[in-house]
C-alpha cells in the first residue's frame, strides 16, 4: 500500500450554475510553419511571383511561410541588381504577393527581394500578411568573400528604422524589427543567410527583445561539409535562444556558372530539428508545428536568458495558430494535431532510435556510477548495503553499485534479501539471488516476516494483513526492510544505497520512513519506463549469457513491493493496478515538470500519444496522478542525495520545491472541465 489514505478523496465534477459540465478551451500557441524552395528563373520576376503565389495558395493553413533570399529576383542577378527595371518589377512582384494574401487570414509569408531607399539598394526580407506588406528587414552582414560580393550591390549594416511608400502602402523599414501576433504570440525576429554565420546575431538580439521565432530567407551555395555545419548552426542557435528557427535557402535553379545550390530547409526548436530537407524536388514545401508554450517555459526557468532593452520597433502581423482558432478544445486540438501527424513519443523519457537509446543508457549509468563513487571517496566508506528484491529498481540500483566498483576497486558490494514468507514469490526470491551471484555481490538473506509480526502485535495489530487498506500491515514491512538495511550498515561500516526512482517519488509510491529513505538514492531521477530500458540495454550488452538472462526475467516480472500475501506463489500484488499505468504517470510528469504545460494540452498530447485511451479514461488517469503528485509532496521534501542525471528531477535542494501542504483543486478542475 505506500500512505495511500494521504489525501486521497478527489474534487467533485466542476458545474456551471445551471449544472452543465464546463468545457474549458486552452491558449492555442501551436503554429504550423513552413518553409518554401520554388522553381524560379534568375532575373524572371512574373515567372518567380507566379510560383510564389501558387505556393503561399496551396499552403494556406500554415501560420508562417519563409521562403529563400531574393526569391522575387533570383540570388545570382549580379549586376543586374544596378537595372532599374528589376527593381521595379521586385517591387510590383511584392504587391501582386500581398494582395493575394488578403484572401488568406491568419498568414504571414517571407519574401527576399532587393529594396531601393536614399540612393542605397538593401537586400531585404518582406513580411507580407492578410494584403498588406506589413514590413522590410534588411540584411545586416554583407559577405564579399571568396563566392559572394555582395557590397558591390547593396548596403549592409544596421539601419534606423523608417517609413518608406511601396505602391499606395506605407511599410516600416530597417533592421530593428520585429512582428508580433499578439493572440497566437507569435514574434518574428529575422536572420538573412549571411547574418547567422557571424558572431553577432541579429536573431539573438531579436530574441532578446521577445522574438520566438526567427525566419532566414538565405542563398547558401553548397560544398563539401557545409551541410552539416549549416544544420549544425540552426539547431545550436535555436537552442541558445530558445526559439523556433525557419532556415529557407536558394533551390537548383539558382544554379549557375561556378556555384550549386541545394534547397536546404530547416525548421528547428529548442535546439532540436524538426524537418530538415536538401537538394529536395523543384517547389518544394516543408512543415512543422512550433510550440510557443514550450519556448516561453524554457525562456522563464532559465533565468540567465535575460533581456534587451535595443529599441526595436513592433510591428502587427497576423500568424495563426493551427485549427485557426486562438482558444481551442481538448478534442479540436487533438484533432488538429493528428491531421498534422503531430508526433507526440508515447515514452518522452525514452529515446525512439535504438543507437541514441543505447548510449542514453550508459550516460545515465555513467552518472550514477560516478556519483556513488565520489560519496564513496568523500565519506572513505567502501562498503555499501543495497536490499535486493529481484525488482527493477534494485537490479539496476545494483547494477551501479557494480559499475561504481569499476571506479573505485576495493568498493564492497553487501546485498541483503529481505523476505517475508507468503508475500515474496519464488520468482523475485530467485532472480535477486542469481542477479548477486552474477554480479559476484555478497550476499546475506534475513527474513523479515517475525520482526513484522512482533511489531504489529506490540501496537495493537493482529499481525495478519487484513485486507485491501490495511496500511498499517504494508508498510510495516517496508519500514522493516529498511530499518534491518540501516542497521546492517551501521554493523558493516556501510552506505545504504537507495532503490527508489523518480515516478514513485512523484506519484508518493514509497514508505514514508521506509524505502522512501536511504543514505545515497542512485535511481532518484530516473524514471520507471526508463529503468526498464537501462536495464535491458545492459542486459543485451553486458556479455554474460547468466547476467542477460536474469536481467530479463526480472525485466518481465510484472512491477510490485511484494507487501500483500502472494496467490498460489504469484505476485498478488500490482502496483500499476493501483497507481496507473507507468507509461502513462511518466507522460504526465514529462510535460508537467520539463515544461509546465497545463493539464488540458497534456491531455490532448496524450491522447494523441495514446489513441488507445478514452478521453474519461485520460481523464481518470490524470485525475489520479495531480492527486497523488500534490498530496505526496511532502515525502519529496526531505529526500535523501541522489545524482541528477536528466532535465526532469524532483530533489527538493535543486529542481523541484513545492510546499507539502499545496492545493491541488486548480489541477483537478480543469481536468475536470477539459
């Protein structure tokens, strides 16, 4: 049972005052974007338009449309950018492009075009949204390097920002700008190709000053290794700003004399690629969906991020959320997303590519081993003391103890079997023992079953489990078990080593004093979906056919304490029936503590993740879990050390500190509503 009866009664169903249930919408900050490679004709601007316009008409539902730099014209005009009448033809190409936009709410498209002001030619992006040419950002960093000279055509650096007459409209111009859509939140921030390779960024100034999403129109030649490099930069700037970042570069038909361009589209966030796309067919379109919620969180809990106070000018534009609404349901949202092919990993915690799975493991493992070693030299206590229960927690919680030998080789590993007759099967009983022998651990068996019993009757128990609730019986158990391991390792000069991980500590799933408690607690920010991965991983490589395959049996074995009597020598007793499903608990903690979603997106997103569950199961599931979460914080308020080994943790000293005596019936009613 583990404290069950803390907190356990749930809020009642939220109504209105003529009791109907309330469904409540949500903010809807999730933007699909779109980068774009035309087929084009250098110096073609009727011909050029004409692609553009048909794409920005068969992409009508994105948020946001970049296409590459100079797309009106061409890149590689040369001197041809000098003729007044490309010029004038770039400019009406632009208005054609805006007033076709007027037919399509809610989308901004990026066009490249060469700009004439006070005798000056800029190479500029324009953001052209709902007919209106809402402004024109210039490129800052001109390259006049090896391939490109582009200072023989136009003028770089930053401009004041200024109003200058494109046909009858009125356009802000410079290169202090940013666009804002202050329902969606989306704010765009711009790079032109060159001005992402220099040091100094104008994206990371933008950014600064409230830009979530950056747009490069570039014409990037390619060359050997370049690709890699160009990706490479994208990902790592939107990971330092922490924003979207939409890289649209010059297709083959820019291709010409002495240089080759690929198409290369990137759209990235938070640092990770979303759709990536080079030497791609001619017109050709990427997509992905941006989620602003999680930009905003990162911004917020890195407090380093900081802030400019760089005048830039704001200007409106319009870029809508995906299902074209600013507020949306839990059902529209899913339905949304799965029109999209939004994917949403089941298992957040669990790489989905075999080979980034398998060195994710033995990170983690690295980590923990390494940390126990370090308490192990600090304390100069080479002895460590782990209750071994032929569970998943303590195998892999062993499983560092023996790589922590590795590093540290008079390290003496003492683990304890602790049965209780009638509730430990045979099957944990064996698995523990053969997993020791395996890993040539010391091995010690105390039975627990009579201290328990002498105990319960001391206080007034029949010493008999009696039935479902019966609290006192089960954790009487695991305070024994640990009581005997604390003990043990006073007697061996010892450290006992914890097995705990982090989904039972978020979902309170540990004795209060029990196997809540230990003097280092090596799994305390693993989750359970990835124990069982660790655990397997080690199993296929650690090259001993006996250590494979008790790993594997003790992988299989279905999860539970063991703290309730056995039925006919089977476990009787499993936690998931009691606690929900890992798979699911995990999910909720993932987008609850990594970005503070709130509970009605991460029902959506799980639902998405889960199609399988029912929307009333969901929500019973969820329900469950911010109860349990808010009601069992205060065993998380005084854990033991444990090594952090991932961006979710819930040590109280470092990423998570919330009061023990928190209400959690904000939580519950919009689950409620949802």
């Amino acid at each position: 049972m583990k404290d069950d009866d803390y907190g356990k009664d749930l809020s009642k169903q939220i109504e209105d005052k003529k009791g109907r249930k309330v469904e409540y919408t949500m903010k809807n900050r999730m933007i699909k974007a779109g980068i774009a490679v035309p087929k084009m004709s250098v110096g073609d601007v009727e011909g050029n338009v004409k692609e553009i316009i048909q794409i920005i008409q068969a992409n009508a539902d994105c948020g946001i449309l970049v296409f590459p730099e100079l797309c009106i014209t061409g890149y590689t005009c040369g001197d041809l950018f000098g003729n007044s009448l490309l010029m004038e033809a770039a400019e009406k190409g632009l208005l054609s492009i805006a007033e076709v936009t007027a037919a399509i709410p809610g989308l901004t498209v990026v066009v490249g075009l060469p700009f004439s002001n006070n005798n000056h030619r800029y190479n500029c992006a324009a953001f052209v949204s709902e007919g209106k040419i809402n402004a024109l950002v210039s490129k800052i960093n001109l390259p006049t390097y090896s391939e490109f000279y582009e200072s023989r055509w136009f003028t770089g650096g930053r401009i004041k920002t200024e109003k200058v007459r494109i046909g009858e409209q009125e356009v802000v111009f410079g290169t202090d700008i940013i666009l804002k859509d202050s329902m969606s939140g989306a704010v765009l921030g711009t790079d032109i190709c060159e001005d992402l390779w220099v040091p100094d960024k104008p994206s990371t100034h933008a950014c600064l000053a409230g830009a979530n999403i950056i747009v490069n129109p570039s014409a990037s030649d390619e060359i050997i290794g370049k690709q890699d490099y160009r990706r490479n930069l994208v990902a790592q700037q939107s990971g330092a700003c922490y924003c979207a970042y939409l890289y649209a570069s010059s297709g083959v038909d820019e291709s010409s004399t002495d240089l080759v361009f690929s198409g290369h589209g990137i759209i990235a966030e938070n640092g990770k690629l979303l759709s990536d796309s080079i030497f791609a067919e001619r017109s050709h379109v990427e997509t992905a969906i941006i989620d602003l919620d999680t930009i905003i969180h990162n911004r917020n809990h890195q407090n380093t991020y900081g802030s400019e106070n760089r005048d830039y000018t704001v200007v409106e534009t319009s870029v809508k959320a995906i299902g074209g609404c600013d507020e949306i349901a839990v059902e529209n949202l899913v339905d949304a997303l799965k029109k999209e092919q939004y994917k949403i990993a089941a298992n957040p915690f669990v790489p989905k590519n075999d080979d980034e799975l398998e060195k994710r493991c033995k990170t983690i493992l690295q980590i923990q081993a390494n940390g126990l070693a370090t308490r192990v030299r600090s304390t100069g206590i080479k002895n460590l003391v782990i209750g071994v229960s032929g569970g998943l927690d303590s195998t892999l919680a062993l499983i560092v103890c023996n790589e922590a030998r590795k590093l540290v080789p008079d390290i003496r590993i003492i683990g304890i079997t602790l049965p209780s007759r009638g509730n430990t099967t045979s099957r944990t009983y064996e698995n523990a023992l053969e997993l020791m022998r395996c890993l040539s651990v010391e091995s010690k068996e105390v039975p627990i079953e009579d201290g328990v019993k002498e105990h319960l009757l001391a206080i007034g128990h029949s010493g008999k489990y009696q039935g479902e609730g019966d609290v006192t019986y089960e954790n009487a158990q695991a305070r024994m078990r640990t009581y005997i391991l604390m003990d043990a390792a006073n007697f061996e000069n010892g450290l006992v080593v914890g097995t705990g991980d982090l989904s039972e500590l978020a979902l309170g799933w540990c004795t209060y004093n029990g196997d809540h408690m230990s003097m280092y607690a090596v799994n305390a920010s693993v989750p359970k979906t990835l124990v069982q991965y660790i655990c397997r991983a080690y199993a296929l490589t650690c090259g001993k056919e006996d250590l494979k395959n008790v790993i594997l049996s003790i992988v299989d074995t279905p999860i539970s304490p063991e703290l309730t009597p056995s039925k006919n020598g089977e476990i009787a007793q499993k936690t998931e029936e009691k606690v929900g499903k890992y798979d699911l608990n995990d999910f909720f903690m993932y987008y609850t503590l990594r970005y503070g979603l709130e509970p009605e997106k991460i029902m959506a997103f799980a639902l998405v993740a889960y199609p399988s569950v029912t929307k009333e199961e969901m929500k019973e599931a969820m329900k469950r879990f911010f109860n349990r979460f808010f009601h069992q914080q205060f065993k998380r308020s005084c854990l033991p050390d444990g090594p952090k080994i991932g961006s979710v943790s819930l040590s109280p000293r470092g990423d998570w500190r919330m009061p023990s005596d928190a209400n959690v019936k904000l939580w519950i009613s919009r689950i409620e509503k949802a």
